[in-house]
C-alpha cells in the first residue's frame, strides 16, 4: 500500500493541496483554484510526471489554508506530518468510540488500520480521518451536554464535505437542532470568509475544474450516476436517498445520538454525488458508533453479514463477465446450435460453467480435488 510513497513521496493526493497552498502563498489565493498555475506548480514539483484529469486542487479553501504551517518545510516533510497526524486522529478516534473493553477494544484499531480503505486514505494523505475524528468529536461533546459546541466541531467536515453532509440535515429531523444551528454559522462563516478571500475570479475557475470533474469517470464510480447514469436520473435518487434519511431520522427521533449519526453517514454515502474508495474509511466510525450503542444480536449480525460483503464485492467485477457469457450460449441454444450446450473449447454453457467454477476455487485460495466435481 505505501510502496508507491517510498518510490515517490509525492504521488498522493495531499500534493495537489500543497500546490493550492503554494499558489495562495506566492500568487494570491483569488488564483488557488487556476488550472494553468496548478499545472505549472505540478510540473515543478513533480516533473515529467504527466498532469491528468485527476491532478486537480478542488478541495475547499480551507483545507489549503490547514496546509500552510508545514509549507516551509517542502511538499514531502509536509506529507509525513500530515501523515502522523492523521493517524493520530485514527487513534484518537478510536479511543473515543470504539466499543469493548480490554484486548477486543484493541482489536477493533486493528481492524480499522487493516482495512483497505483506511490505509488507501493514509497513503493519499486525504483528510477522511481527520473528519471521522471531528464527526466523533461532536458525538462525544453533543452527549457531555455541550451541542453548539458539538456543532461547530462538526464544521470540520469542510475538509471532506461529502463523507459527512448529511448528518446536519439528520439531527434536524431528529430535532437536534443546536448541532445543526452551530454546524450552519461554523460553515457559513468559513464559507462567507472562504467567498471574500476567492473572489469572483476563483469562484468561476472552481466552477470549471468542478465541471470536468463530473466528466471524470473514476469520480462517480462510487455514486448512483455509476448505476443509472450521469445527469437527472442520478441526481433524483440521491436526492430520494436523502429524504429517506430524513425520514427515517425524524421517525427515530427518540434514537441515541450514535444511532442518529451513524445513520447521516450511512445517507451521505449513499447520496453522494462524488466518491472514492477512500472515503469509505468513514464508515469505520460510523461501525464504532453504531456497536458503541449496544445494538441487538441480529443487527451485529446483519452488521458482519454487509462487512463481509462489501469486503468480497472487489471480486464482483471480475465475476459480471460471466452473465454475459451464459447468455450468449443459451441464445445459440435456443438458435439451434446444439454444440452451444455441452461441446468442448466451443465457448459453450459447459465451457463457462467450468471456468466460473475455477474461478470461484481461485477466489476461495482452494485447489480442485475430487470432492468438487466436475
């Protein structure tokens, strides 16, 4: 996971949020967002390392501004900083929530910086952690009596805002309103603030990146536009997965606070319009949560059953392949190509029936023996 770090300290993500930095500090941040001073910044940090669609600044002004105390120091000191920082926060946030006691406490850290997503996250310098802790944080402050405090803790969300932008609008329905009041000022203020300091001219350069963005199909993979495709239809089920959220929160306003946020994660995920794997590493405090408030058997149960099936959907994409396959065969069946059924090395249902089962044994680490058949 972090080979390509040791080869090249520079190729992650948190460089293109130094570059944003970079050009705040030396050409004025009313330029952060300029895609031919991007490209030229890039090209002196990393050269004759190609600029592709995914080498674009496009976070939030204020994630470049969180950056500026480690510019002196250079790009790669500035990457290992971040680095133990954030998995500091992972810590942290784990100590907060993480449910158990003794050695099972621990195991559950384990388990969180064994998981693909949180170290894919780590290795990119990406601020996901950074917002777990921060979406933790308000629980915790929310539950010692302090919500507008909690709120304005959550308004560090700005960094990722997509890991995150539900829970507001879930403790609204829930009538957890003081978080969400305290959420809305701490954001309208870094966005009034983040306005002033941008101008007209970033503004529209923002909107130009974030338009090509949209066309990058490595950013909606994750996203219902990977699903029904980009544009309205996309657009209509997110906004419909945002309702349920809504309603399932005002239906379970009586529900523990862990349950509430746990549930905003789960609907900013499934509503967002712009995902990677890495923000999946959200959904490790989200499991803390949901474990830390006591839930019944069959929800633990039902909890490990979608564990493992997320972890075993990598595989599925070299699986879909096979659905074709049989189609076609059972088409020359029905055509009258009897050879389509059983013949031998004639891309026959015999024949894909085969090189699925080989497949599966492949998937599973087991070799073929006489108890599999044939």
């Amino acid at each position: 996971m972090f080979a390509p770090i040791r080869q090249d300290a520079l190729d992650n993500d948190l460089t293109l949020v130094y570059i944003g930095a970079r050009i705040g500090l030396d050409h004025g941040w009313a330029h952060i967002y300029s895609l031919d001073l991007q490209h030229q910044v890039f090209a002196q940090l990393r050269p004759g390392v190609p600029f592709g669609e995914g080498e674009r600044f496009l976070s939030p002004p204020p994630a470049a501004w969180l950056l500026v105390p480690l510019t002196p120091a250079g790009p790669q000191a500035a990457f290992f900083v971040w680095l133990a920082l954030s998995v500091a926060a992972l810590v942290a946030a784990w100590w907060l929530a993480a449910p158990g006691t003794g050695l099972a406490r621990y195991l559950w850290l384990l388990g969180a910086i064994a998981w693909y997503p949180v170290l894919y996250s780590l290795s990119l310098g990406q601020p996901v952690v950074l917002v777990m802790l921060g979406v933790i944080a308000c629980w915790r402050l929310a539950e010692s009596g302090k919500p507008y405090l909690a709120g304005a803790v959550l308004g560090l969300s700005v960094l990722k805002p997509q890991v995150a932008i539900a829970i507001p609008l879930v403790l609204l329905a829930a009538r957890r309103w003081r978080i969400t009041a305290a959420w809305v000022v701490t954001i309208g203020l870094l966005g009034v603030v983040s306005l002033a300091v941008v101008g007209t001219e970033g503004v529209g350069d923002y909107r130009s990146l974030l338009a090509e963005a949209q066309g990058v199909v490595n950013n909606r993979f994750f996203t219902w536009a990977y699903v029904v495709g980009p544009g309205p239809a996309s657009y209509a089920v997110e906004v419909a997965v945002i309702v349920l959220g809504v309603v399932a929160a005002y239906f379970n306003r009586g529900a523990s606070l862990a349950r509430l946020i746990t549930l905003g994660l789960l609907t900013s995920m499934m509503s967002a319009t712009y995902w990677h794997l890495q923000d999946f590493a959200i959904l490790v405090g989200a499991a803390w949560l949901f474990l830390h408030d006591q839930p019944p058997t069959w929800q633990r149960a039902w909890l490990a059953v979608v564990a493992v099936t997320a972890e075993l959907a990598g595989f599925l994409p070299r699986f879909g392949r096979y659905e074709d396959d049989f189609t076609a065969a059972l088409d020359r069946l029905r055509n009258g190509d009897t050879r389509a059924l059983a013949a031998p090395l004639s891309a026959s249902y015999h024949d894909h029936w085969m090189e699925l089962h080989q497949d599966l044994l492949s998937t599973l680490g087991r070799e073929r023996s006489t108890a599999d058949g044939h």
